[in-house]
C-alpha cells in the first residue's frame, strides 16, 4: 500500500491522504487550507493525482478544513462514493454549499474591480452547482457498522467526540494473506466536552495517524471553563459591553449555547443577568447547523440526553434570537445595548464577525471572547497575540476590548487526551504517522511518542509518499513540493491590488488617511507575493 500526504502534514489544515492499493485509489479527507496566503493559494493548486481515478472517499467529520475540497474534487472529475457519518451528510448539506457561497461572493468582489479595470476574471475555487452535485455521492454510514470495499479492504467508523457526527477511522487491509490494521484518529475530542460523548477507546492497531494540534501542551483550567465562561459572560454585560463570540457555526456554537442555557435553568444570580440580555446567533449556517443537532439527538451524552427527557432542548435558551438576513445583521451593528453575539467564522477570516469585529473592537467596554483555536496568520491568531490595530475590510481598528481565551473549549485533546488515548489502545501501534498539526509542535509530541511507546514514529512532510506493509515502511519518496508550484494569474492579480493602493498613495489620493504601519504591511506582503510568484515561474 501507497499512502502520499497531500495536507494536513506538518500543518493544521487541508487534511487529505491518498491510498494506493491493488489498483484502488482513494482518498482520506479532502479539506481546504486555512491561514495564511501560502496556505489560501494550496487550495487552487491541481491535485497530484487524477480525480477521475479516486474510487472512493472516506470523510472523518464535516469541518472545512476536512471537507472543503470535496466540491473542487467534483469539479476536476471526481464521480466515487463519499463514505461518511449520517450526522456529517447532513452538516456537509448545510457546509460545503455555504463554502461555494463564500468562494463566489469573494470572486465576484474581485471581478467587478477588475472587469473596470479591463483585466481578466478570475474563477472560484468551485461554484455552488459542484457542492450541490458532489453532495449526491455522499453516502451516510453508522457507527461501528462495517464497510466492505472489497474482499481485501474495509473499514469502520468509531465515535472521536469532536463534533457531531465526527469519526475515528478503523482501516482494515488483507495483503499477503495477513490482515493488518490501520487507525485514523480524524480530529479527536476532549472528554467532557458538552452534548457530546467521549471519543472511542481502540483495541489496537498496525500503524496509527494521529492528530496533534496540541501535542505539545495541556488545556488550562478545563475544570472551570463552563465557570469561566459565565464569568466573562456576566462581567461584561454588568460592565454595560457586549459580549462578541466568534466561534466555529458547527460544533463550538452548540456547545457555548448549552453552557449558557445549563446556566440559565439553575435561577442563580448570574442566570438572571444573562437572562435579561439577548442571545444572538449570527450565522445562517450555525442557525442550520443547529437545528441538525436536534434530529441528531441519538448522538448526544448522557448529561444532554437528560434535559431532553425533562422536557428541556438544551440548545435554545429563552432569550436566544437567530438572525438570518443581512439586514438583520447589520441593524445588530447599530444595536447599543449590552448582549451576546455568537457569529462565525470561528478563526475570523470571513463571515458576519469579521462585520461585528469591526464595530466593536474600538470599545474597552466590550469583550472578544474566544472559544476556539485559532491557526497562524488569521485574524482571530493576530487579536490573540495581542496586536493593537488589525485590519479589517481595509480599514485599520484600534483594539481597545478585551481579548479573551478559553482554551478548554477546544475541539481537540491536549497532549494528555491524546497519550491518554493511545495508552488505553489493548495493542500499541507499531508505527505512529503524526499528521494535522504546526511542524514544531508535531516534532516535540513525536518524540515524546518514541520515548513512551518505543514506537517509530514519523512527521511526514507534505508531498511524501510512503509504501507500508504488514511489518514496517518499504521506503519514502517526495513527490511534489510543500510550496505552491503555479497559480500565477492569482499571485499577479494580488500583486496588481496591491500595487495599485500603493500608486494611488503615491500620487497623494487618501494619503492622510494611511498609516506607516500600513504602508509597511503593505510592502510586506508584496514582497511576499513576489517571492512566491518567483517561485510559481521557476516551477520549484
């Protein structure tokens, strides 16, 4: 078997692994890069592999940053079998068409720049017509319930506790008359996390590709985030602020909504000051994603499953209101009195928080609380790291609220969760690929692995191909580079924008209105668009 890491190696996003094996070629996710500009020019890079020939996808949970490819996948020839959870077919239903939404609504804002200027158009990652086409080869599968490829291949989902309908993926290969065993822990969850149950103990396995987002380190205080969370909550609005939320639409909204509405039903004093505020959702997608989690109810824990039977649906406090239209949104912007704004994008980088952002970033009265992680180069990573003035739609805020952090909120296990999880497997894995995280982060865990385990263990790089058998690694090839190798009309068109803003302040139209830190920006990110296009033409 051939297994060649297209992303998610040495780097948090665009998950995706191709599996070669007896003349079956299929894929492991298929998500989109997020971050940075090098990350946000991958997803246009061709894939390394002809999607016409992938017979098959296996998808571990609805997040973009797993799923969001899948339409580009359509779109270049793709017509296989997506295998995922029935809870995740539905979230893709609702995701992948909002995905499209945003890649459009982003070209169009360009083009009509361009099309004034006489230049050429660009085309959307995919259109709203490939999310909607690729969403009839999705084909939904229950836990535990086993999927028999072919006389030689199967595989079974297992609970990873990430987010509803996340999976653990059980792979299961018959070569050389041996069957051997193969463990995708996809994303894998906290214990404890809200609605959610606890991620599956494994039995064992062969070899083990293991997430490591926070391989390194521990989630602080995580006995006290529900605690922590109503403090902040209630500090603010006593304070007269509001309370702006970004946060993932699937999954962590959920969860803070259960939090508040637990809160709620207990009658203490700092139910009533939340009670007397409104909660606002604002995302069409989290206002679907949550009425998903109400027909998937089969998925939820104990503790969740309990309100429900006592005739309370944990995920609609009272005071809750769903905003769905854009003139809904905007008129929140007007709105002066204090309340709770729950909006996505969870990192910041589009969507309706980005518009609350901007409005209320300037007030000391207010907080930012976030509630999830946030990758590097985004918006959501720069308030964290405490930066003063960011840019928003073009426009430079000064961050004066206070920026908050729940870390125990996360999706993902901490280092402990993760060993945890690996120490309870009956058989250790004899080999351990460490995937889905920032290549330090995944070099330190990676050696912890070998000395508690004594387990080979391997960071690969993306653009590495390994050839596995039922003992070991045959041996390791590069195949394509880490850095785009192409996309040199998108680079151009980046270049041009930018070149344009400069030579408009050189001939003096706004340049009281720039700052020096603008201008620098500015000429930073030149420098690196021209680097990488440099790259582009070279063929690196």
């Amino acid at each position: 078997m051939k297994i060649t890491f297209i992303g998610g190696a040495q780097s948090v996003t665009g998950s995706c692994y191709l599996f070669e094996f007896e003349g079956v070629k299929f894929l492991i996710d298929c998500g989109m890069f997020q971050g940075g500009l090098t990350e946000e020019l991958l997803n246009y890079e061709a894939f390394p592999f002809n999607p016409s020939e992938i017979e098959f996808v296996i998808l571990s949970h609805a997040h973009i940053d797993h799923s969001g490819r899948i339409p580009k996948l359509y779109k270049d020839g793709f017509r296989g079998v997506i295998y995922t959870t029935d809870a995740t077919v539905d979230l893709c239903n609702i995701m992948l068409p909002d995905s499209a939404h945003i890649q459009e609504s982003e070209i169009e804002w360009k083009n009509r720049k361009r099309k004034r200027e006489g230049k050429e158009q660009l085309k959307p990652l995919y259109t709203l017509e490939d999310a909607e086409n690729v969403l009839k080869h999705f084909r939904g599968v229950k836990y535990d319930q086993k999927v028999q490829i072919n006389k030689n291949l199967s595989f079974v989902f297992k609970d990873a506790g990430h987010m509803l309908g996340s999976a653990i993926i059980e792979l299961y290969i018959i070569e050389d008359g041996k069957e051997y065993k193969l463990v995708f822990s996809g994303d894998l969850g906290n214990k404890n996390v809200p609605i959610l149950r606890d991620p599956t103990i494994i039995d064992g396995c062969d070899y083990l590709f293991i997430e490591s987002t926070y391989g390194n380190r521990f989630h602080v205080d995580v006995e006290n985030k529900s605690k922590k969370l109503i403090d902040i909550i209630c500090t603010t609005i006593s304070n007269g602020g509001k309370v702006i939320i970004p946060s993932f639409a699937v999954g962590r909204t959920q969860e803070i909504l259960y939090e508040i509405a637990k809160e709620i039903v207990t009658h203490s004093e700092k139910a009533k000051v939340i009670r007397d505020v409104e909660i606002f959702v604002d995302s069409p997608l989290a206002t679907s994603a949550t009425a998903i989690y109400k027909k998937h109810i089969e998925y939820f824990d104990t503790e969740a499953a309990m309100f429900i039977k006592n005739g309370i649906y944990p995920l609609e406090p009272p005071n809750l209101r769903f905003i769905k239209s854009v003139d809904e949104s905007k008129w929140l912007n007007e709105y002066d009195k204090s309340c709770i704004i729950i909006s996505s994008s969870g990192m910041c980088e589009a969507g309706r928080i980005k518009h609350h952002l901007k409005h209320n970033l300037w007030n000391e009265k207010n907080t930012v609380l976030f509630v999830g992680y946030q990758a590097p180069n985004t918006l959501g990573r720069k308030l964290l790291d405490g930066q003063k003035k960011v840019k928003i739609f073009g426009e430079e805020v000064e961050v004066k609220a206070k920026i908050e952090y729940i870390e125990a909120y996360s999706g993902h296990a901490d280092k402990g969760g993760l060993f945890s999880w690996i120490e309870h497997m009956s058989e250790k894995p004899k080999k351990i690929f460490v995937v889905h995280g920032e290549k330090e982060v995944q070099l330190e865990f990676a050696e912890e692995l070998k000395n508690r385990f004594g387990a080979d263990v391997i960071v690969p790089a993306r653009g590495e191909m390994y050839e596995i058998g039922p003992e070991y690694v045959l041996s390791k090839e590069r195949l394509f580079s880490e850095l785009p190798s192409f996309i040199n009309l998108s680079i151009l068109a980046q270049i041009e924008d930018i070149e344009y803003e400069l030579n408009r302040l050189k001939e003096g139209i706004k340049h009281s209105a720039i700052s020096s830190e603008r201008l620098l920006a500015l000429n930073s990110n030149l420098e690196e668009l021209r680097y990488l296009l440099n790259l582009a033409l070279n063929d690196y």
